[in-house]
C-alpha cells in the first residue's frame, strides 16, 4: 500500500484504532487497582526485549502499544506507588491525571493570551490561589513552569536583573561579579542556577536545628554588600523537610533591600495545612517564590508554580523580542512565556486547576495534613523500636532514621532487595557523611502499614 502523506492525521479506521487503543491502554493504567512498582532494566535487557521499533514503516499501534505496555512502562519505577518513598514521589490525583489527557488532546498553546486565553485563565485562577494563600498582595501573579530548577532559575534572572536596574538608575558601578546568598542546607538547583547565571553563590550557616536564619544572612550580607542580587529562603529542604526562618531573613532582605526568593518546591504545599502556617511565617514578604505541583500538590509531572510579588519585574527580564512575536509584545495581555525562561509552554497547570475545581481545595489541605500526620506517627514508631535511630524530629513529611549498626552497603543491599520484592522503593540517602534511610511521605494511599511493614523488613 502507498504511504499516503495524510496517514498520520486522516480520520480513517487506522486512527480510530490507535486512539482507542491508546486511551484503553491510559484508562487501565489509570485505575490499576494495585498499580505496580516496577523496576529499571539494563539497556542490553531492553534492546532484546524491545528490538527494532523505528523502522522505515512503522511497526503499527497494536505493537508499539503493547510493547510499551508489557515491556516498557514495567521498567519504569511507579512514582505514585505508596511503597516508592525516595527522593519526592508523586502523587497525582485521579482528576489531574485524567485532565492531562485533555491537554495533551487539545493543541493549546500556553505561552499567549492571544492563543490560550481559557487555559492561563484556568491556569491564573490556581496561581492567584495559592498567591492568597502565602499571603501574597493583590497583584502578584507567576506561571507554571517546567520544574523548580528552572522556576528557581527564572525568578533568580528577574532578581538580578532588578538588581543591576537599579543600580544602574542609582549610577552605581556592578559589582565584579554578582552574589546569590543561601544555606549550606538549600537545594542543588540553585547553585544549578548560579552556574547558569555565572554568578558566586555565598552559603550561609544554618543553625544546629538546619534552620537558615537571619542573623546567619546578615553576616554574609556585611560580607559581600552591594555584589549580593538575592537570597534564597528555602521552605523545606529536600532532605529533610527543614522550612528556613523566613520571617527573621525577610527582616533582613528588607532593611538591606535585597530580593527574597523562597524555594518552596517540595514543602510549601504544606502551608495549605492551617496549622502549619506559623511554620511558614515571612513567605508572605517574599519578591518571589516557587512550589511544585508535581511534588505535594498532587498534580502529574511537570509542574512548578513560579509567583513574583511584582510580574512587571519578570517582564522587564523575561520577555522575547523578535519581529514574529511583536502581535504578542506589542499587547497588554497576560503571557506567561513572559515571565520565565521558556517561549513555547505546555499549559501544564490544567490538571491541577481541573483537579481543585473537582475535589475543591478543602480536600487538598486534608490530603496534605494526613502525610504531615502520617510522618509523626512513623517518627514515634521509628523512635519507639530497638536498634533504629530517629535522625531528626520531622517538621514536614520526611522521616530520616538510622538501622543501628549497619553500613552503606547494608542498606544497599536491603533496598535492592525491597525494590526486588516490589514491596518498596527507599534508596538510601545521607547525613553528616553518614549514611541513613529515609522515608517521604507524599501519596495519600501511603499507610502506616505501608511503611510499618517496610520497617519490618529491616534486619
Ligand atoms: C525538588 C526540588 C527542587 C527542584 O525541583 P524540580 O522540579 O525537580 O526541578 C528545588 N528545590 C527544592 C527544595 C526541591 O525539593
């Protein structure tokens, strides 16, 4: 049969197949009711497994899909399983996942207003939610970006390049090289951002609880003076869930009038929980800040809400110029490619915004406060079992304990064999040069069985 060129796009029963088969295939995976955990393959495995699927014709849907169902999506980890504890899971709900196929459906493009205006529309209702939330004032906006190495990138640009705006219009010299401030505690992907911008990162000391404070800030502040364009506040380290003294470091970013960045990508979801709000005092005083959806927000990969208390600044920073855009340049809409690094752009906020208008946002702060639950009760349990040792008190959902006695190859070897049996996915982490186990708490589905039984297996 001759390849007609409409192949790939015509109405015809070829496509019709493959669209089934590819939403069959989506919804079953959807509602596993024991969704597998799985396991990665090696490259040899694979390549015998799956050999060959880019031919010049095609090896049809019907095969692709099944290949990708049997053999592919299995070497896969399941990043939503209650049992994978490591690095942040996700978590997505039913409804974001669903919605996801929706945008995938649609074409849209999220970069505009002129060509995606009910999406960022949707997209902004979620955002202005959550500015309100950390209490930020009217007129503070953001974009969903891709994730928050790049949300924190984005918002450091915007801050630096405030930063030489005004002195520029102060007609102060720039400094020899720009100087981004954070603690020793803060996440890679701000010295990440840091090499990207080639500016010097100045790591100040957090206090014995891992707490960055602003006495801490201040001294690094009379270090580096006028070379300093921002510091990063971070609410909720990777490892342990530290959220920063945000308040006492916004004293500071204030009297200095230094740009305050809070790296919320992990913990700031938890801020939703009414009581933990005084944990987060000070976000409120942020220029800008980052939380991503795809960690404790429950939304599907990839997403990070990225907020600036004054857009017109990540405007004056962001925007493209070029003669194709000037439609869009040229107007006074809301385009979110102008507010980070990005130009075309995914409206990879609707799942979250579908799953808010479903479930509403009450159901979001009981979801988050049961992990935040769930970790105090597995820290108690931790603390109240021979020969396990309870790292640090968890503050939000990560729980960081020692096996007495047993070494980096011990734990190795336990959690390939967790994975082997497919009970769990914990991988071991470190501390203070020390190996230690670590448990993150984001599923809902994850219980306190779930986690009892994989202490169980520890010896
Ligand atoms: C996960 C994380 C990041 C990076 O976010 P990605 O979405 O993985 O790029 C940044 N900061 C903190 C505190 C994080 O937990």
């Amino acid at each position: 049969m001759p390849n007609a060129p409409q192949r790939m796009h015509e109405l015809s029963e070829e496509t019709r197949a493959t669209v089934d088969d590819v939403l069959d295939y989506a919804r079953r995976r959807a509602l596993y009711e024991d969704v597998p955990l799985d396991k990665p393959l090696t490259p040899r495995d694979l390549s015998r497994l799956a050999p060959r699927t880019i031919t010049a014709d095609g090896i049809g849907s019907r095969r692709a899909i099944a290949l990708w169902e049997n053999v592919l999506a299995p070497a896969c980890v399941t990043t939503d399983h209650p049992g994978y504890l490591s690095f942040i899971p996700s978590a997505p709900s039913k409804a974001a996942i669903a919605f996801d196929l929706v945008v995938s459906a649609s074409a849209i493009y999220g970069g505009s207003w002129i060509e995606g205006s009910g999406a960022v529309f949707a997209e902004n209702e979620v955002l202005h939610w959550l500015a309100r939330e950390f209490g930020l004032p009217e007129g503070a906006g953001g974009v969903f970006m891709q994730g928050g190495t790049i949300g924190n990138l984005s918002a450091l640009v915007t801050a630096r390049d405030a930063a030489r705006r005004r002195q520029r219009e102060a007609g102060r010299t720039a400094p020899d090289r720009w100087v981004v401030v954070c603690s020793a505690e803060a996440h890679s992907s701000i010295a990440s951002a840091a090499a990207v911008m080639d500016v010097d990162v100045a790591v100040a000391r957090p206090g014995g609880d891992g707490r960055l404070r602003g006495d801490a800030v201040e001294a690094v502040l009379d270090a580096h003076g006028d070379a300093v364009f921002a510091v990063v506040a971070t609410a909720g380290t990777t490892n342990f869930g530290i959220v920063d003294d945000i308040a006492s470091i916004a004293d500071v970013t204030e009297t200095r009038d230094v740009w305050l960045h809070v790296d919320g990508a992990y913990g700031l979801a938890a801020m939703l929980v009414e009581h933990m709000r005084p944990v987060f005092a000070g976000v409120e005083r942020a220029d800008s800040l980052i939380v991503d959806p795809h960690k404790w927000l429950f939304a599907p990969f990839d997403a990070c809400a990225l907020l600036y208390r004054r857009p017109a600044l990540a405007l004056a920073a962001h925007t493209q110029r070029a003669e194709y855009l000037d439609t869009i340049t040229d107007s006074a809409d809301w385009n979110p490619s102008d507010l980070g690094i990005q130009l075309t752009r995914r409206a990879r906020g609707l799942p979250l915004w579908f799953s808010l208008a479903t479930y509403g946002t009450e159901e979001y702060r009981s979801a988050i406060a049961a992990g935040i639950d769930l970790a105090r009760r597995i820290a108690d349990e931790i603390t109240a079992r021979d020969g396990f040792t309870l790292v640090r008190d968890p503050q939000l959902s990560v729980v960081v304990f020692r096996r007495d006695g047993w070494t980096l190859e011990d734990y190795r070897a336990w959690s390939d064999r967790l994975l082997e049996d497919q009970r769990g996915f914990v991988v071991p982490s470190s501390h203070d040069g020390e190996p230690v186990l670590r448990f993150a708490i984001i599923s809902p589905m994850t219980t306190f069985e779930t986690l009892t039984g994989i202490l169980d297996t520890l010896r």
